[in-house]
C-alpha cells in the first residue's frame, strides 16, 4: 500500500516537507511505503470551469494535474500539505487541487486522505478547514491525529523544534496506516466499497 504526500509550498525543503517527511518515515515503519511529490514554483494554473476534463477525463492544461491525475490508481491514501498564506492554503495548492478534483475525483473516491498545514503563528484552523473540504466532497474517509494537522514555525529547522506538531505527524502517519490496514482487511473479508452514489444535484432556485 502506497500514500501520496504532497507539498503545496514554495520550498522544496522548508516546514512542510519537514512535516511531509516524518510522516512518511512513520509510515514506513508501519509497513506501508509513501512518496512525497513537491508542487514546485512553476505557477499553477486555476480551473476555468471548462468542462473539458469531464469528457476526457483529464485537464486540457498538461501539467504537474494530469501527471499526479494519470498516477492516481497508484495511491491508496493522501495527504495534501501546505504551508499557511494569508490564513488559506496556497495559491498553488488550491489550483492543483481544484484542477485534479475535478477532472480526478473518481480515482480517489474511498481513499483515506489528511489535510496537513504549517505556518509561523496563525490560520492554521482555516486553512485546514480549507484543505479537508476538498476530501469531504468526494466521500474520502478523513484521517485524524490527536490535533489537528499543524506543524509551526519559519524553516525546518523551527519545524523540527515543534514538537507537539512533529507527534502530530506520527500520530497522523500511524492513523492512515492503520485505517488503510483495516480497509484492506476488510476487503479480502468482502465488504465491498459502497458504489459511488448517483447524485442528485439541486441548486437554490429549483
Ligand atoms: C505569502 C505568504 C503568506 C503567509 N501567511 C501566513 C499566515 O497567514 N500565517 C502564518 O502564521 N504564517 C504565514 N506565512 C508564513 C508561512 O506560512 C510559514 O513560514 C510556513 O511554515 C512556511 O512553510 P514552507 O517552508 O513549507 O513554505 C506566510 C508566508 C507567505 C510566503
């Protein structure tokens, strides 16, 4: 079983891959291998609603969104990091996510996923919030720690220095390990994945 870690920061070793990587050493020493993949700072394109990607099943932009898209069967977990600006996640982050949910959706549908964010002092919560609603949308069970997903501080180093943060991580890593065990025992035991429901999709006027 393979977890995809992703950096959504503009440093390529800063907080949040020092966030990134604890939890993939933890989760190596539960057994289940990860990969960190980092964004990078060649600018993200936004979604521009298009529609393109729900006829081809990919985004008519070919970018850092369909490699991640094409390698999703992959990955049986997620988590998707990013440092605090201005109290959201990044600018990066967003867009990525925005353009690979919604030409990707289906091939995370049921996979455990965690929302992981980093910042020097404050919107931590709001960015997490922001992060997490990506996964609640697309029936993702949501793996939790024992705060929520927040590492502090400037650099890496910093990061290492929190240390209720860096348990965080473990915490998280042992937690995703864990609920991907018990998926996959439950698999072999027949308890089939629920079938993506048919939606029924209203709006405010009819
Ligand atoms: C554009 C920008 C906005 C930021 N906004 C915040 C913020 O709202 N709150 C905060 O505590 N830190 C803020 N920071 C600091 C970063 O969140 C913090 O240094 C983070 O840990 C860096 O992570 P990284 O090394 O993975 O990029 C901001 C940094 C930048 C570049």
């Amino acid at each position: 079983m393979k977890v995809l870690l992703i950096n959504g920061g503009p440093h390529k070793s800063g907080v949040t891959a020092e966030a990134l990587s604890e939890i993939a050493t933890t989760l190596e020493k539960e057994g289940i291998e990860s990969e960190i993949f980092w964004l990078g700072n060649d600018p993200v394109a936004s979604c521009i609603g298009c529609g393109v990607c729900k006829k081809n099943g990919k985004c008519f932009r070919d970018d850092a969104v369909n490699r991640i898209n094409e390698r999703l069967g992959e990955f049986d977990g997620f988590v998707f990091g990013s440092p605090v600006h201005y109290a959201a996640c990044s600018g990066a982050l967003s867009s990525f996510m925005d353009r690979l949910f919604m030409s990707s959706s289906s091939k995370m549908y049921m996979k455990p996923a965690a929302a992981v964010v980093c910042c020097r002092r404050g919107g931590a919560s709001a960015a997490f919030d922001e992060i997490n609603k990506y996964f609640t949308i697309n029936c993702m069970p949501v793996v939790s720690s024992q705060y929520w997903n927040q590492v502090h501080g400037s650099n890496a180093e910093q990061a290492r220095q929190d240390e209720e943060g860096m348990q965080t991580m473990r915490t998280l890593a042992i937690n995703m390990a864990y609920m991907l065990k018990c998926m996959e025992a439950g698999r072999k035991a027949g308890v089939e994945i629920p079938a993506p429901p048919a939606v029924v999709r209203t709006n405010f006027i009819r």
